[in-house]
C-alpha cells in the first residue's frame, strides 16, 4: 500500500474541522515525555514522512515517536484527521486497540447532527423480524455458491483480520486456494513463501502476520495483486490494474477460487462517487463473474464513517451481538445503513478487554492469553517472536506474534501466543534491546 495514496484516500473521506486534542493513555504519555523532553534526539525531526522501518530494520515504535513528538508538523503534513488516523493505525500495530479506537474518534470531523440521528433511530425502529446469525458459518454456507469472495478492512483495526482468520478454515474446505491481499508487496522483492518484513507493510502488524502465517500453513497461495505504481496513477486506473491482476488468476487456473482481502471500499460493486470505479466494480466488469463482496467497516466499532458510527450504536443498542453477525430480515440479508454497494455486512460486537487487551486476540482459541512479567524496571515494550523465524532471520526483519506497551496493574505485560517456542524481547522507550527470554506456551 502507497502511503501517500493512503493519504488521498482518507483525506477524501474526512474533514478538518471540530479536531480536539487526543487524550493518551498513560504509556503514551509517558512516551510522548520521553521523546519531547528527556531524550528529544531519539528521532530524526527533519523527515516529512513517516518512518517504519531504519535501514532494513523494522522499528515499532519510531512513527509514534514522529507523531507524538513532532505532532504540529504532521498535523500541518498531513491534515489533523489523518495524523488521528496515523496514530490509530500505530497504537493498534503496537497492541494498543483502545488507543487506536480513541484517535479514530478524534479523527472523524462530522458529528451525526441530533436531527440525523432520530432519524437513525427511527430507520432502525421499524426495522422488523430481525434475526443476527453467525457471519463465519452464514458466509461459510454460500461460499460454494461464489469463485470470489472479497472481504475489506479498516486498516487501524486488527479485529477485522481476526474476523477474516476465522474465515480461512470455512473457505478452504470449500475450494478456496488463493488468498489474494492488498496489503502484500507488489515489488520484485517481495517475499510471499513465508512472512519477512519484505511481505508487506501492513503486514508487519502483529494479526496480519498471523493471518498470513495461518494461510500459508493451511495451503493457501497468497497472491499480491496491488498495482506496484499506484502511485502514479489515479484511483480508478489503480483499482482497475487490481482488478486485472485479480482476474489474471482465474483465467490461467479455470478452477481457481479466490479469498479477496482489501482495504475499505475498494470491494464496493458500485461507485460510490462519479469520478472513481472500484476494484469490485471493476472486476466483475471485466471478468463477467459476480463476486461475493463483505463489508466490515461499516458496522463495527468507531465505524469508518460518521452515519456508520450511528448506525451501529443504535443498532445495538436494539439488536445487540456476541460475535461477528449478519442481520438477516425476513431470512434475507439486510444492510442496516441501507448501503447496496456490498452484497453483506459484518457486525462486529464491542470490544471486550482482559487487562487493556482485546479478547479476540486469541483468534477463536488458536491463541491463549500469556502474562509476561519483565525483570528489568526500564522495560516498556514486550515482543514475541516466533523461534524458528528468529533462528532464520535477523531480529529486525522479523514480524512478532503479538506485542504491547500496555503494562497490567500487577506490572505484567499480556501477550496473546499460538502454542509454540517464542523469544521474548524487552525493550525500553529508545526501543533498546534491554534482554531477552526463551519460552514455551503450549
């Protein structure tokens, strides 16, 4: 993903006004100290960009050093909501859900008016024979029905690649052998076999990675169909690149089934606008097949737009749910913002948190919660690498299982780890390697 086409991207959807300042959790405070008043050269503050990897290391903590310590600059860079957005999408790569869910909230500049959302009331309460099922079996059930199925995500917010996880095991039993992603590297160096810090970069965030890990155990073909000069090109040319790429696929292998995973709207089946074609769209354009196409962004928590926040709430508040779900009306799938440019829409449950950390972490039990306790006073981010990835690699182009900052009330860090032998790294707020330890969770 083109981070300057990230840019774009977001700012098209956002506006400035009504920003107010971001109110970080402790650790983040205390970061933010660190590198504005006790150790201000700990990043380079002549950059305009941010930064993620230094050299050919990956560094986790370096763009929230940039952010929180040069925040006037990026603000005026990059526009205030997409430095909230930036943040968002940083807390969450370092295990800070609850973080990022609050600067997405800073992000979003147009408040649902008191008029709009007795109307949203009102469209959800006449709402009638609602039944949530299951999104994972609903999906699993028509699956065989489709060749491509594409699911979106918001980029900030892990939990949708934990949904998309759970839906790996249900589409390979039926057929589906390719996992095509934006987020992968398009780039001649890319490294598609296994999961490096050369496979992509979103996804080096902790879930994604495991996603891909998961994928590749399972069988899949992962398949990196970004256009490698988006740059260069407008939204409609690269999303129609996409989708050719996409396309090619099945036209080489004619019993290929494809699992599509894209960012935000770029599955939409129609255009949401007059001067842009999605990829969606322009796939099944191209290809005369119909795909399945998933939204998560909508109903979920801090919904990626203003009526989608609404919506949710209301709708909750009235059709509450346990796990991932679909409404279905009259036994039919309903799009409760009344949406038609998906064909369904995942409704994602609130959040819940054991010690600041997400319960869907533990990916529906392929993970258990592991407390970490540190022997060093000067540690503030604990990492988990798998063993057998960091015996072939060098530590810093390693993607860890999970990883965090937050820091329990018994001075524990919670990690959330597969069964398996894991090399655990303590670092302090320069991102210094204080020590490590070996274990084993099983």
């Amino acid at each position: 993903m083109h981070i300057n086409k990230f840019f774009g991207c977001v700012i098209q959807l956002l506006m400035l006004a009504g920003i107010t300042e971001a109110q970080p959790n402790r650790e983040l405070k205390n970061l933010k100290t660190f590198v504005t008043e006790i150790k201000p050269g700990v990043f380079d503050t002549s950059l305009n960009s941010l930064s993620y990897r230094i050299g050919d290391n990956l560094h986790y903590l370096y763009p929230l050093y940039q952010l929180l310590g040069s925040e006037d600059k990026f603000k005026k860079i990059l526009s205030a909501p997409v430095y909230y957005e930036m943040l968002s999408q940083n807390a969450a790569r370092d295990g800070d859900y609850s973080a990022a869910l609050d600067y997405e909230q800073l992000a979003d500049s147009t408040p649902v008016t008191d008029v709009e959302r007795r109307q949203i009331s009102k469209s959800i309460q006449v709402l009638k024979q609602i039944k949530n099922v299951d999104a994972r079996r609903f999906i699993g059930f028509i699956a065989p029905r489709y060749r491509v199925i594409m699911l979106n995500e918001a980029y900030n917010k892990p939990v949708h690649r934990a949904f998309a996880i759970s839906l790996m095991d249900e589409l390979y039993k039926r057929g589906f052998r390719y996992l095509a992603m934006e987020m992968l590297n398009p780039e001649p160096d890319q490294e598609l076999h296994k999961l490096t810090y050369k496979t992509g970069h979103f996804a080096a965030e902790p879930v994604a990675g495991e996603m891909i890990r998961i994928a590749l155990d399972m069988g899949f073909q992962l398949l990196a169909y970004e256009d490698p000069h988006a740059d260069q090109h407008s939204a409609t040319e690269r999303d129609s690149i996409q989708a050719s790429r996409i396309y090619q696929v099945l036209k080489e292998d004619s019993t290929a089934k494809i699992f599509v995973y894209a960012g935000y709207g770029h599955i939409a089946e129609q255009s949401p606008s007059n001067d842009y074609i999605p990829m969606g769209m322009a796939f099944k354009k191209m290809s005369g097949i119909d795909p399945l196409t998933i939204d998560q962004t909508d109903m979920t928590e801090e919904s990626n737009f203003s009526f989608g926040k609404a919506f949710y709430e209301t709708f909750l508040q009235n059709y509450p749910v346990n796990s991932p779900s679909i409404a279905l009306s009259d036994d039919e799938p309903l799009n409760i913002t009344g949406s038609t440019l998906y064909d369904l829409t995942v409704i994602h449950p609130k959040t819940s948190y054991r010690d600041s950390r997400p319960t869907w972490l533990a990916l529906q039990n392929r993970r258990q919660p592991i407390y970490i306790k540190p022997s060093d006073k000067n540690t503030f981010f604990v990492q988990a690498y798998y063993q057998f990835e960091s015996f072939n690699s060098k530590p810093g182009q390693v993607i860890p299982a999970d990883q965090t900052y937050l820091q329990t009330g018994k001075g524990t860090y919670l990690l959330y780890l597969r069964r398996g032998k894991y090399i655990v790294i303590f670092r302090d707020m320069q991102y210094k390697t204080l020590y490590t330890q070996h274990i084993e969770v099983n």
